[in-house]
C-alpha cells in the first residue's frame, strides 16, 4: 500500500487536511463544553436545516473515534486529492458526508464523526486500485480485511448494546464509494451510474426528510419531536406545539401521551374537533387523563356534533377504572357529570359524594355546587315520578 504523506505536506492537500482539522477543532470545542449542538443530526433537519447532514462528521465521541477516523481521511483523501485536484475531493467528500449521514438519519438515529465519508472513500479506492493504474497500489488487501471485519464488529457491538455505531452510514457511505468507482472507471456506464448515485442520494434526503416518520427503525423515533412539543407547549407556543405532536404521532401512533399532549395544544389553539379526534386516539389506547376530558366534552358541550351522554358515560368509567381502589376524585366529579346527563340521579349523587370525600380543598366548593345540581335534579325527578298518575 502506498506511503501516505508526511504532516509537513498539509499544504498540498488542503481539502483533506481541512476536513481532519475542522473535525479535531470541532470535536476539541465540544469536549471543552462548547455549544455545537446546531451540527449535530435532529429532526431540525425536517424543517429544511438539511447543512446539519454535512457538519455532523466533524464531531466526534472519543479520542479514538477521532484518530481513528482522521487517520483513514488523511491516508485516503491525500491519495484522491492528489490525483483528483481540489475540487473534485471537496465534492467527493461531501458526496459521501451527505449521503451516509442522510440514510443514518433516516432510518436510525443520526450520528457523528467521519466514519460514512471514511467507508464512502475506502470503497471508491478500493475499486480505484482494480480499474484504474494510477491508485494500483492505493489499497492492499490487509486494509480491505480491516474494514470489512470493522464493519461486522460494529454492527456487532450495536445489536449487543455494547457500543452504538452508525453502522448504516458505514454502509450507505461504502455503497456510494463503489458506485462512484465504477461511474469512474466505466465510461460507457457513467450516465446510468451516475443516475443510479443521485436516485440513491434524492431517497436519502426524502429518507431523512419528510419520509422519516414512516421509515425510521429507531427505538428513539419521534421522542425527539415530542420533547420539543411539549416544551413548546409548556411555553404557551401551541401552533408549534401541534406540529411536533403531529410529527411524533406519526413515529409512533401507539403512544397514549403523544396523542394527549396533542389533544391539549389543539384544545388550546380552540381547534375543538382537532382536540376531540386526538383525545380519542389516546383514550382508545388507554389514557385515563384523555378518558376523562373526552368524557367531559362529550357530557357538557353545547355542540349537538360533540354531546354524546351515553359515549361519556362509557370513557368516564374507563378513566375511574383505571384508578382503581384509589379513584382520581376528578374523574368521579366527570363520572358524576356523565350519570347525571344520562338521568341517573342517584348514581350521580353517590359518585359526586365519594368525588368530594377525596378532593382537594381549593376543589371543594366546586364539586358541592355539583352535588347540590345532582341532588336537587334527582328529588325533581322524584317529585315528577309521584305526581304522574
């Protein structure tokens, strides 16, 4: 294999030297505690900050991650840039930066550091070194084994939760590297490599964009944008807040407190049907909390399309089942309610007694104007039943 280039010669390769020293600058700040948080990979790469596919490859976790993957750009790159010129290194790079970057986010959880452009330049040089004179000694078969053994270590050290690795970006950036080779190397072929490199790019980025939700594998999909709903919801900024739910719902349509949080930042933007239809997803999936508001809009509204007494009656007893041998006393108050539009009396005074005996003092006043409702509702319809004949 040919003998990389000594340091003092970072002058001629400014592309790859560049890249290496962006990469130990930035990491370094990062160890020092400084806030680079707008390069890494997030779902902020949805809303169009599509840069962060590029900047991520210049931080990096450890020590060894960084020389690890500085020592292969510079033993690789300084080859291509040598050959290739300036620009054409510089396009390669991020060729492979985006491109790995782009399918590590989409169908896992993003990532760091330049092992995608690293893999993405080992398979361009290893095709190189078969079809092309001028790298024939690029890469010898020793550094082919190390990579592919890496490549199954990694993969391996991921599934035992050893070690997370991007082992995607590994992939994606490899498959690019070899591709690119052959487009390289096969004149008569370029057009229709070159078309099936940007196909495999343009799924990339639709990938890591607006197809994520339904393509991403991660056990983490989605928790991302809902942590920032809820934050904007704490905040009082519930537009934002209804789109990073509608976002998270999408990762994970089976996630009960997703679809509440939803509910609420509709409830408060006065989208009253948008509210209604999230509250219902998260009850049918088991939210005693969304049971207990979709009971109670469908027990007190004025709207003939949302009163629905005998629907509030059946998620007011879910949302006081849930509680079991403790109830919440606000959902007895709902349950109370729920009896109560349904004509049964007695069961709502029973319940709303048992709702005050446990309510919390500020509470209490409202939940005995609710009990004097009931009772005084349950003795006119006694009085009514007597004077019938």
């Amino acid at each position: 294999m040919r003998r990389s280039p000594s340091i003092t010669e970072l002058p001629r390769y400014p592309v790859t030297a560049g890249t290496a020293m962006l990469a130990i600058g930035i990491t370094i700040a990062w160890w020092a505690k400084m806030d680079v948080s707008s390069l890494f990979e997030t779902a902020m790469i949805r809303r169009g900050e599509l840069w962060r596919l590029v900047t991520c490859i210049f931080p990096h976790l450890s020590i060894w991650h960084l020389v690890f993957n500085v020592y292969w750009l510079w033993v690789f790159g300084t080859l291509i840039e040598q050959v290739y010129g300036h620009l054409k290194t510089a396009a390669l790079i991020l060729l492979f930066a985006i491109g790995s970057s782009a399918f590590e986010f989409a169908f896992s959880s993003g990532g760091v550091g330049l092992s995608g452009v690293g893999y993405g330049l080992f398979g361009l040089l290893w095709i190189l070194s078969k079809r092309d004179e001028r790298f024939h000694d690029a890469i010898d078969q020793r550094t082919i084994q190390l990579f592919a053994v890496w490549f199954f270590i990694c993969i391996f050290t991921t599934v035992t939760k050893i070690i997370p690795v991007a082992n995607i970006a590994h992939g994606a950036g490899a498959a690019l590297g070899v591709l690119t080779g052959f487009a390289l190397t096969l004149p008569r072929l370029r057009i229709s490599i070159l078309a099936a490199i940007g196909t495999i790019l343009l799924f990339g980025l639709w990938a890591a964009t607006f197809g994520r939700p339904r393509v991403n594998l991660s056990a983490s999909g989605g928790y991302q944008e809902a942590k920032w709903g809820f934050d904007a919801l704490t905040q009082d900024r519930n537009r934002e807040a209804v789109q990073w739910f509608r976002e998270a719902v999408i990762y994970r349509p089976k996630t009960h407190e997703f679809w509440y949080d939803l509910g609420i930042a509709n409830q408060r933007l006065g989208d009253q049907s948008g509210a209604m239809a999230a509250y219902r997803q998260a009850a049918d999936l088991g939210d005693s909390s969304a049971q207990n508001n979709l009971a109670w809009a469908y027990a007190t509204s004025t709207d003939p399309a949302i009163r629905n007494p005998a629907a509030a009656l059946e998620y007011a007893h879910k949302a006081v089942t849930a509680g079991k041998d403790h109830p919440n006393p606000f959902y007895l108050d709902t349950l109370a309610e729920a009896y109560y539009v349904n004509r049964q009396f007695e069961d709502a005074v029973r319940t709303e007694r048992l709702a005050l005996a446990s309510a919390p003092p500020e509470s209490k006043s409202d939940f005995v104007k609710s009990l004097e409702k009931f009772e005084f509702a349950r003795e006119e319809n006694k009085s009514q039943a007597r004077s019938r004949p």
